[in-house]
C-alpha cells in the first residue's frame, strides 16, 4: 500500500511540473494518510510533499474529512496535516431549531493576525456567502448548538 502512496505523489509531481500547475486542490487527504500503513512514516511523507509543492512554487489546498459530522469530538491529534497546514479552517455542520447549519472558523492562520469569530457561509449557485460572527447561539464547535438570546447575527436570521 505504501507503494501506491508513493507512487500517486510521483504522479501528481510530474502533472504538477508538465502542465505548470500554480494551485493544488488535493481533496481527501485521509485517504492518502492511511495508504501509508507505518503512522510514523505519514508526518514526513505528508511534510515532503507540501514542502515539494512548496518549492515549486505551488499553492496547496489539502482536505481532510473530519469522520463525525456532529458530536463533540474534534481531535487532530492524528492528523499529520494538522501540523504541516500554515492555515487551518474548520468547516462543520450544526444543528439548530431543526435545521442544519454550515459554520467556519480559523483555527491556525501563521504569521497572520486573524479573528478568531465563528461564521456561518452558505453554498449558493452564486458561490460562497460568508456571515457574519455568529451571536445567537453557543456549543457550536461541538454541532450541537444551543440558541443564545435573541437572535442576533447568523444562525437564526
């Protein structure tokens, strides 16, 4: 399996060089991750790849499922990309008065000052729309939101 993982970076490097690609949108990165059977082995395998990218002037985008789309479980700690990311945003789903919610936060920005604000954004066919803070509810991050007040900037408009 190893070998495959191997094999897809070689792959996706020669792409990348051939067509001069400047942004690298590499979504699902779990799977990649667990191709490469040693845990060891994936920090400096996903480290050499973001540092090739890097030196080749490309702009990477890694995604990586979180496997709970609610709950209060949010651990990192075995995501090697986690580490590697110079931005880290977290978008998750809540749940409030009956409805599902998509919210963002920035939960790594290096050498940037950043809000730390949870937002809500809605997916039109207009393209993305991001709100304002969210006020009007808390428990967010776990996807359990809990309704705060009255409602006053997203999640309840």
């Amino acid at each position: 399996m190893e070998f495959e993982a191997d094999v897809l970076v070689r792959d996706i490097l020669r792409q990348v060089d051939a067509l001069k690609v400047q942004r690298l949108v590499l979504d699902g990165l779990t799977d990649l991750e667990l191709s490469i059977i040693d845990p060891g082995r994936r920090r400096t395998f996903l480290a050499s790849l973001a540092m090739r990218l890097r030196m080749r002037g490309v702009t990477s985008l890694f995604t990586r499922e979180v496997p709970k789309i609610v709950g209060t479980e949010l651990d990192f700690n075995d995501a090697p990309v986690a580490i590697l990311g110079e931005n880290l945003l977290l978008l998750r789903y809540v749940e409030l008065h009956g409805q599902m919610h998509r919210i963002m936060s920035v939960l790594k920005m290096r050498d940037s000052e950043y809000s730390p604000d949870l937002r809500e954004f809605q997916i039109k066919d207009t393209g993305v729309k991001v709100l304002a803070p969210v006020r009007s509810a808390v428990g967010l991050l776990t996807g359990q939101a809990r309704p705060l007040g009255t409602s006053v900037g997203g999640l309840g408009e």
